[in-house]
C-alpha cells in the first residue's frame, strides 16, 4: 500500500465546540457514537454513567444537534451484586461498573435503537471493582478487565433495558492471582496478562448485510510497577454480526485466521493492525478507501515519535480496501507538529448519509481525552 501521506495533506482548522461539552454536564471518555434513523435524522450519544450524565443528542447533521433528554436505565450500574440485572459476564462472573456508550444502530423498521456499550472491572464497581491483582478502588496502570454490552430502548433513547454481554476476549478476565467470584474457572497465569475487548467503534454497512466492531486489547506485564514498563501491547481486532430487520440483534463472530469463524464471547482472534487504541472507521466515497484514526499507544510509550511522550495524545491514519487489511499508521501533523487527542473520530458534515460515510473531502474531526471537552475541527483531505 502506498504512504497515505505520500497521496494526501489533510488542512485542519480552528477547533470549535460542540453539544458535548462539560458545561453542559457531558463527560465523554471514547469516541462519541452516532446513527442516522430512516427518517433522516441524526442521532448521537455521549456522556459515561459514573461522571455527569448520559445525553440522547438529535438533528440533521453536527451543526444543529441538540440534546434531547438524559438516558434513563431499566437496570442498575455499580455493585455486582445489583448490576445488569445479574446477566454474568460469560465467564461466570457477577457484573459490576460502569456504561461507556461507543456504538449506536437504529432499526429502520421496528425503531429500536440498539447501543453498544465499553464496560471495564475496576471503575465503579462500588466496593466490588477489580483488576488483574485484586479488589481496587481505580484500577493499578489500566490492569483491569474489558467488556462489550448491548442494550435496548425502545423509546428513542429515553429508557434502556441491558441484553446481554456480546464480545469477551478470548483469555478470561481473571488472574491468578485474584479470582472475582468465578467458581472453577482458571485465571489467566503468570505475568503476561490480556485484558479483553476495550475500546471500540462500530462501522455499519449501509447497504451491506454486517455490522463491524473494531476493538483494541492491551497486553501488561503486570509484574512491573509502572504504566510505563507494564505496557506491553495495544492491537486492533474485528468482528462482525449480521444486520436483522426484526427488533433483534444477532452475536458478533471474530476475525480469525483468515475468516470470520470464531465466536464473539471467548473466542480466538487475529490481530489487523499493530498499535492502535481505540480504532474508529469511516469509508470515503470520493477516495474508495476505509480509514481507520486511531492512537499510537506503544509508540508515543516507547518515545519513537518526536515531540510526543506517553501523556501526550496524536492521531494517526491508515487504509484498508476490505477492512482487513490496512496499511501501516501515519501520525498527523498540522502547523509542523503531531496532533490529534487521546479519541479522534472522523465525522461527515452532510444532512444525508451515516455518520461512517464520506461523500466529500470535506468533514469534520471530533476529538477529547478522558471526560473532557469533545472539540470539532473543520478539515479538507486534499491530493497531493
């Protein structure tokens, strides 16, 4: 494949705010989701339940959107003992903490909306949290353990009720070290520890039979006593699950070897790009090409980009033909400098097409670090 910067400068403007902003009790923490609905208009989600609130958002396009009502829950977060209505995790363990919205689909027949939510083991588990070493109040350098849940709602986002887990990586997410309530079940040895589907996007075909999920999943030593030397690996994997056009919602099969064969909850899967937190994707229309933005998590660790360590944030590209295969990351500069955030989101400014399709050259990047502002920059990708 050829170096997208040898094709293409992308010009960045001036950032500018959005609807998701902390003033307005908005605490993103991810990419923010969104679909376009049969009738043309343009849903998003954004906020995390453990900071602010989670808002329903509306309008045709990021120029006009709108909140328009805080979501509600038909099931309790936080405790094991009370959470996701005690749908176990599908290794057997009691769920617990916290719903980080990261995927949206809107049923163009029934109406329902279906919302893909990140969940993690060590945040908010209200006495019940843990990591790779034991019960925690924060999770020890991100050792704790990565979900991927589905719920409903049947309102246009008023009231949600929770489905069931639908991606688990396929290492359980226990240690020995610590096992959380999982009867038999053997944890994960030693101190090479994988920590499950993390942060995700979804890409929906929109006139294709499959809904993609894109997801990272980190590697630690968790021997070692900083963030730093524990952080060994941050790959993006795929998934996929047939659309339905009945209400329901099929399970995710995995990427494997070749094929998508392996099953959603535990089973195996094969890495499609190298380093790469948090991957979203978008297909351009103009340039026939996907792109996927995500962070360099190992690189800028390492040192091996200039002007970037590992607490500052930079957006990188690559492309793909077949969602498979994609090139190697290219960090983005603007002014001379690496740039980009902790999330980076490509997003169309059109009335008419989803949110992952690119009709133009001309869109926008959404970006924000850990429950602060999602920022709006104006941007042209031109040919070199």
């Amino acid at each position: 494949m050829e170096k997208f910067f040898d094709c293409y400068e992308l010009k960045i403007g001036e950032g500018m705010e959005t609807p998701f902003m902390n003033k307005y009790d908005i605490y993103q923490d991810g990419t923010t989701p969104m679909y376009r609905d049969v009738d043309g208009r343009l849903w998003a989600m954004s906020g995390h339940s453990h900071m602010g609130h989670i808002g329903m958002f509306a309008g045709t396009c990021l120029d006009d959107m709108k909140e328009m009502w805080p979501i509600g829950t038909n099931f309790c977060v936080g405790h094991a003992e009370y959470a996701y209505s005690g749908i176990r995790y599908p290794e057997g363990i009691l769920p617990r903490g916290s719903i980080w919205p990261f995927g949206l689909y809107i049923c163009p027949n029934t109406h329902r909306f279906f919302c893909w939510f990140h969940n993690e083991t060590g945040w908010c588990g209200k006495g019940t949290a843990y990591d790779a070493y034991g019960l925690c109040d924060t999770p020890k350098f991100d050792s704790d353990f990565r979900h991927i849940g589905l719920m409903h709602s049947d309102d246009e986002g008023k009231n949600w009720t929770f489905d069931r887990w639908v991606l688990t990586g396929e290492e359980v997410s226990l240690t020995s070290r610590y096992n959380p309530g999982a009867g038999n079940v053997i944890g994960q040895q030693g101190d090479i520890i994988r920590f499950g589907s993390g942060d995700f996007c979804m890409y929906i075909e929109p006139d294709g039979d499959y809904i993609y999920v894109f997801y990272d999943i980190l590697t630690k030593d968790i021997s070692q006593e900083t963030m730093k030397d524990a952080s060994l690996r941050c790959d993006a994997y795929v998934a996929r699950c047939r659309k339905r056009a009945d209400g329901t919602m099929g399970d995710f099969v995995k990427y494997y070897d070749g094929a998508f064969c392996e099953a959603g909850n535990l089973g195996k899967e094969t890495m499609i790009l190298e380093d790469a937190w948090h991957p979203r994707v978008v297909y351009s229309e103009t340039e026939k090409m996907y792109i996927m933005t995500s962070k360099p998590a190992m690189a800028a660790k390492n040192g091996e980009i200039e002007g970037v360590d590992e607490k500052k944030m930079v957006m990188q590209i690559s492309t793909s033909s077949d969602l498979i295969h994609w090139s190697k990351p290219e960090i983005v500069y603007k002014d001379g400098k690496p740039w980009g955030n902790h999330y980076n989101a490509i997003v169309p400014d059109d009335k008419v097409n989803q949110p992952n399709i690119l009709t133009s050259n001309k869109f926008s990047i959404l970006n924000n670090h850990n429950g602060t502002d999602v920022i709006r920059y104006p941007v042209e990708l031109v040919r070199k």
